[in-house]
C-alpha cells in the first residue's frame, strides 16, 4: 500500500492531523491499533476547553490553547458537538491564596486568556452558592465538550476527504527509504503488511517517543522520551440539590499541578481529578484508598460534600517530555528534515491542553505536510 501521509494514532490529535490533510488532494492513511479510535488518553481526560491560564508564554501549549479554544467552540456550534460554555472557578480559599489571584490573572492574560475577572464573596455566593471561598478568578471561556463526538467529528471528515482507516494495525517498525518510509504494520489477525508514505506523522501520544525511537531518533538527546503521569478522578454520588454548574478550581497547590478541581459533565453527573503522580507502568486502575486525598483536596471550597459522597471512578494517563524533578517541556510538533527525517512529522509529549488545542494542532500539521509537499 502507497500513501502520500501515514498518520500513526487515532486519539484526538492524529484524527485532528487527518481532518485537515486528507482535503482530496492527497492520500492519507490513520493507522491505530486499537479497534477503535480514542480508546487511550483522549477518552480519558477532564473534558475541560482551557482558557489558557498556566502555559508559559510564547510556549506552543499557549499559543495552541488560545486558538483551540476559539475553534473549538466554533466546530461544536457548527457541527452539532455537545459542549458546555460553562466557565471556571479558581477559588482562593484563605488569604494567602487571596494575595496570587492578581498575579494568576495577569499571566493569564498575557498569554491571551480572555475575559478574566476577579469576582467577590458576594457574587461568588450568587454565582456558586454552594461553594465557600473568599473571591475567586472568574473564567467566561472555560467550558466541556464532549470528546468522544469530537473525534466522531474529525474522524467522519477525515473519511469525507478520502481518508482510509486502519484500525487493528500497530506500527511495529519504521524504514527510512528514498522517497520516504517503509511502514512495517502487525495486525491483530498476526500477519505483517508493508506501507510506505512520503510523510509520516506520529501522533502516538504515550508512545510517541517509542515510535520516534523505532524510526531512528535519539530520543534521549531530543527529549523525546516520554514518562507518564498518572490522573485519578473520583465520582460525586451524591445528588446535590444544586451541584456548582461551573468548573471550580483551587489556587494551584505547589506541586506545578492544577489541583484536584471539579468536573461537571454533559450527562448531568459530576467527577472529582484529577489527582496527579508519576508512574512507571500503565495501570488504570484506582486506589480506594485515595478517598480522604480526594476529600481534603475539595472540602474547603465544597462543604457540602461529605467523604462518603464520593467514590473511585476512573484513570488517565498523560504523555510528558520530562519526568519527576524535571522542568515541564512543551509539546514538539516538528517537521525533523532539520533532524536527518525529512517528511517526518512528531507530535510528542501532547499533554493537557491537547483537547483544547486539538482543532490548532490539525491546522499546523497541515501547513507542515504543504509544506513538505510543495
Ligand atoms: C487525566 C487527564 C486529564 C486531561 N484533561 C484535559 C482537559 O481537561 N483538557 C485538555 O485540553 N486536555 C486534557 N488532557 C490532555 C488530553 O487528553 C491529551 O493531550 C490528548 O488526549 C492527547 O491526544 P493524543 O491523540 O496525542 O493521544 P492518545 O489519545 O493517547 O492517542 C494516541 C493513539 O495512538 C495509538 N498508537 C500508539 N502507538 C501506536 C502504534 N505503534 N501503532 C498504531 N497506533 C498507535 C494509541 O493506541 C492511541 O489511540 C488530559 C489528559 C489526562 C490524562
């Protein structure tokens, strides 16, 4: 099989590459392993559309997130994608934190959030009555989408423009050839078969730096290595008379996390996450014993929820380019002609805001294949 793009992953951002390549012109390939699309980190996540308050600036996770929001908003009015412009909480609680909100937001705005303001007790009590804090930022652009109909979304238009799918399919090794590469795919029926591409795009997101690895480069001096950080979230029981309708976050503890914050969803119901540690293995599955973590973590700004409101639910894994002690990295998406890979394009370490950004990140692998393309 002959393609012109071989795109290696079917989570939100191979399927974002492959809407925005396969435009009729040119043949396109997305190879997954799984029998479906999005069944790794992308089904997994907060669901959240970021506004863009932590990234550094002049960073691609800024950059992406500011334009991702907007487009993403846009998609799902245009497309019929269920969503939810509820906005977010970042609630100071004592007056330490009281004293970080003006430089939280001035950062932010720096970076190119919107719309932020610094919102009182009294209105705090109007807008979220059922949360206790002293003032709070207010986030207008903060929302959810629903993921699942976002992928369907990209995956349909991918298809529209000529895409093929090969679901079942692991990539297992990578040639450099003349006009491109040489794919060796293992499908689940335990035959081998051969594709080449004048361009491949990894999007393998927890295995990008593998897949980076098999096609020859050095991902220790690249910084490709990918370690993987470990989000639980519990779920809230509980019917709340009247649960916070809008995203509540804590200042941000120490640690570089977000916090444990709250998770409204599409469905009505409410999760609590994610709770962050590094792991060295892929096990999904969540510690009970977390419950008073989970507790602590929200009750100061959630009173009315009890420790037995709440309970394990599920865990998400995110693909980092640095590991324990280390400075947070940015994503790479790069064309590597610069590298000895012409033609190749990497996308890794695609961490939070990788949802948001996902419409953003479709756009620039499509200028990086035009522009390999001619
Ligand atoms: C707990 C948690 C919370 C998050 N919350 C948010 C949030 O609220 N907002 C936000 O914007 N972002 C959030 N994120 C980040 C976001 O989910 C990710 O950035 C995004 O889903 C990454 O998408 P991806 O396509 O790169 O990876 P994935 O979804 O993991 O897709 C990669 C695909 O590649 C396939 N693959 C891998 N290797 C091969 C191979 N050799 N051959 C064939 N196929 C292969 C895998 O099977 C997989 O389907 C969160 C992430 C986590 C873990």
């Amino acid at each position: 099989m002959d393609y012109d793009v071989v795109i290696i992953g079917a989570g939100v951002a191979g399927l974002a590459a492959a809407a925005n390549a396969a435009d009729g012109k040119k043949s396109v390939l997305i190879v997954e392993r799984h029998g479906s699309f999005g069944q790794e980190t992308s089904s997994r996540s907060s669901e959240v559309i970021h506004a863009a308050i932590y990234y550094p600036k002049g960073s691609l996770k800024a950059e992406l997130c500011v334009k991702g929001n907007h487009l993403l908003y846009e998609l799902a009015k245009k497309h019929s994608i269920p969503f939810n412009n509820c906005g977010k909480l970042i609630v100071a609680v004592n007056e330490d934190e009281e004293k970080k909100l003006p430089g939280i937001m001035a950062k932010a705005e720096e970076i190119g959030a919107e719309g932020l303001r610094i919102v009182d007790r009294k209105e705090m009590a109007r807008l979220e009555p059922k949360v206790s804090a002293l003032s709070a930022i207010y986030c207008p652009t903060s929302g959810i989408i629903d993921s699942h109909s976002l992928m369907k979304y990209f995956l349909g238009k991918a298809k529209d423009g000529g895409a093929d799918c090969l679901f079942g399919g692991e990539v297992s090794a990578i040639e450099k050839t003349n006009g491109g590469y040489e794919l060796s795919v293992s499908e689940t029926n335990g035959g081998v078969s051969k594709v080449s591409a004048v361009i491949v795009v990894n999007c393998a997101g927890l295995s990008s730096g593998d897949v980076a690895a098999m096609a020859g480069f050095d991902v220790d001096k690249l910084n490709y290595r990918i370690s993987y950080r470990k989000g639980v979230y519990f779920r809230v029981l509980r019917k709340l008379d009247r649960m916070p309708q809008m995203l509540i976050y804590p200042v941000p503890p120490e640690d570089a996390t977000v916090g444990v914050h709250t998770v409204p969803e599409l469905s009505g119901g409410m999760r609590l996450g994610p709770r962050d540690e590094w792991s060295k293995t892929l096990d999904y599955s969540v510690d009970g014993k977390l419950l008073p973590v989970f507790h602590e973590a929200v009750k100061s700004f959630l009173p009315v929820l009890d420790a037995d409101d709440i309970a394990p639910d599920m865990a998400g894994f995110q693909a980092k380019r640095y590991g324990p002690g280390e400075p947070s990295r940015d994503f790479v998406i790069r064309e590597e002609s610069g590298n000895g890979f012409p033609g190749f394009i990497n996308l890794v370490g695609i961490e939070s805001p990788g949802l948001t950004s996902s419409p953003a990140i479709g756009l620039m692998v499509k200028e990086l294949i035009d522009g390999c393309l001619g």
